[in-house]
C-alpha cells in the first residue's frame, strides 16, 4: 500500500491510500476509499499501475469537487515491509 497525495487546488490536499498487486500477468491497482467511485485500474508493471491509479483518483477527486460532493477522507497510514528471518530445524 502506497499513500499518495493529490494536489487539486491551493487550499487543499488529499491523501488517499492505494493498494497495488501483481494479477496474472498485470497489476492491479485500486483506492479502497474511493472504490465504489471507481477508483480501480491496471497496468503492465506496477508502475503504470501506480501512475494510472494516481490519475483515476485525480478524475474521481475532480468530479467529486465539480458536483459538490464531499471528498472521502481518511486516516493516514504509512504501510511498509518487514522483512522477517526464521531459523527452521528439520
């Protein structure tokens, strides 16, 4: 999971969380919050993925604004990798 900030304006700044993950021979890329907006896209690599999520959000977002819609906000969370070793006996 990756967040990203979206900047539309002067005024404001959206922060949304993205998950992008391999699927067959693509990636998947979606923004849980913004999901039933339509926020869910694909790439060939996980970048294309990332840049296509980040401008569907940034359509979304737009959308939202134009029609006077509130904007979903979230709580930020930073997602990282752990890399754990275990010793396993035979």
């Amino acid at each position: 999971m990756t967040n990203h900030a979206i900047k539309l304006n002067k005024d404001k700044t959206y922060v949304f969380t993205v998950v992008v993950e391999p699927d067959e021979n693509e990636w998947f890329a979606y923004c849980p919050i913004l999901r039933a907006e339509g926020a869910s896209t694909c790439g060939s690599t996980q970048g294309d993925a990332l840049r296509n999520i980040q401008e569907v959000v940034e359509m979304i977002v737009e959308e939202l604004i134009e029609d006077g819609k509130q904007i979903p906000e979230e709580d930020v969370k930073i997602y990282s990798n752990v890399e754990v070793k275990v010793a396993v006996s035979g």
